[in-house]
C-alpha cells in the first residue's frame, strides 16, 4: 500500500497529460481535482474514482466496491466513488483513460446540480 500523499503524487504526475489535477488534504484524505471538480479520493491509502453511467459497469466488471465508511450509526455507502483497481497505476495510459471517464462523471454530476439560488441581502 503507499501512503496518501505519495499516492497522490503519483496519480498527479500520471495525469499531467490530462491538464490541471490538484490534490487536497480533506476529510482525513487527500481529494483529486481537475479544473475545480473533484474526480477522486484517496482514503485508507486507496484511490477511489468518480463513477457515473459511462464508467460504472467497469468498476462492477473489475470487481471493485463504492467507498464506504463508519459511523455511530452505521457503514454508509457513498455509490458516486469507487475503488480503482490497483493495477490501473502501473500502465498510466490505461490509468489515464480510467481518470478520463471519472473526470467526466464529475462534469455531468456537476451540471445535474441544480444551481443554489443567491441570497439577496437584506439592510435598511
């Protein structure tokens, strides 16, 4: 297993070629971001990419699972981030075309967002 931070620099140096991918530190992991969108998530030293309608069957047929986590009350499954096959990062091309359909999970979840409505401010 490799540690999150160097995890995380691997899979950015792997997906230079895709343009800007940052990572943040965030909820006890490391978040993966292209132009603003989170794609990914590195918890427990595991890599868990965005899933959607054109990627999902390929995680299910790799046998991978969505992340999931404890809490009080329970485990709760967030289906939206799946696990990455380990193997993917040993061959950046494929590793790259797996991020792709991630990236691309992420722009349509972002345009499915109903936009919030602004609040107007209210003085004398």
């Amino acid at each position: 297993m490799r540690q999150p931070d160097r995890l995380a620099d691997l899979v950015v140096e792997l997906l230079d070629p895709l343009g800007p991918v940052s990572a943040r530190r965030m909820f006890g992991g490391v978040g993966l971001f292209h132009r603003g969108l989170m794609f990914g998530l590195i918890v427990r030293d595991e890599l868990f990419l965005k899933a959607g309608a054109a990627n999902l069957a390929a995680f299910e047929a790799a046998g991978e699972a969505a992340f999931s986590y404890e809490t009080r009350t329970g485990t709760h499954t967030l289906r939206s981030y799946w696990r990455c096959p380990p193997d993917l990062l040993d061959d950046g091309e494929t590793f790259r075309d797996w991020a792709r359909k991630a990236i691309e999970a992420a722009t349509e979840a972002s345009r499915a967002k109903p936009k919030a409505p602004r609040r107007r401010a209210t003085g004398p």
